[in-house]
C-alpha cells in the first residue's frame, strides 16, 4: 500500500501502525545519509535540511514507541510533520508500506 494511502485510513493509531510508518521513513532517512555523505556533495546543505525536516517525525515516532502508545495530539503532530516533509521536499509519495 502506498504510503500517504497508508496513513490516511488509519483512524486511531496503534504502536504497530507507528512502527510501519518508521520503517518507511527510516528507509528514505537512511537513503539521505548516503546522498548527505558523499564526496564533494553540492547538495549538502539541502541533504541536512531535508533531513532535520524528517528528523522531526522520527522523533515524534520514537517516543511513541517507547511509551508504547499515541495520544491524539502526538497523531496530529506526525502526520503535520510528514506532510511538511512531502511538500517540501517529497520523496514519500511514492514509498510503499510493508
């Protein structure tokens, strides 16, 4: 299932659903170090940008799960932060959920 897709027909959160959603961003994150470390990168500056942005989400996501729960305000908050990061700068339109 498409990512977005993903997230918009989850009502109310559970922990499994947070951890779903951290192993995608957690893909993409991973796939930014790569570009950000690079030799000679040009895009440096918007590699670490682009990767404070989802830093947010993964945040929000870890202290869910070590609290092993989200509240509402916590759902809202990581849905905004992961929308922010798609207009911004995409990447998870396309990212599929396992």
């Amino acid at each position: 299932m498409r990512f977005f897709d993903y997230i918009d027909t989850i009502e109310k959160p559970t922990v499994e659903n947070i951890r779903a959603i951290y192993r995608t961003i957690s893909t993409k994150y991973d796939d930014l170090i790569d570009m950000a470390v690079e030799p000679n990168s040009k895009n440096y500056k918007k590699w670490m940008q682009t990767l404070d942005c989802l830093k947010e989400s993964e945040n929000i996501i870890i202290k869910c799960i070590e609290n092993n729960a989200i509240s509402d305000i916590e759902w809202l908050e990581l849905r905004c932060c992961i929308y922010r990061f798609q207009v911004k700068y995409g990447g998870l339109k396309y990212m599929n959920i396992e």
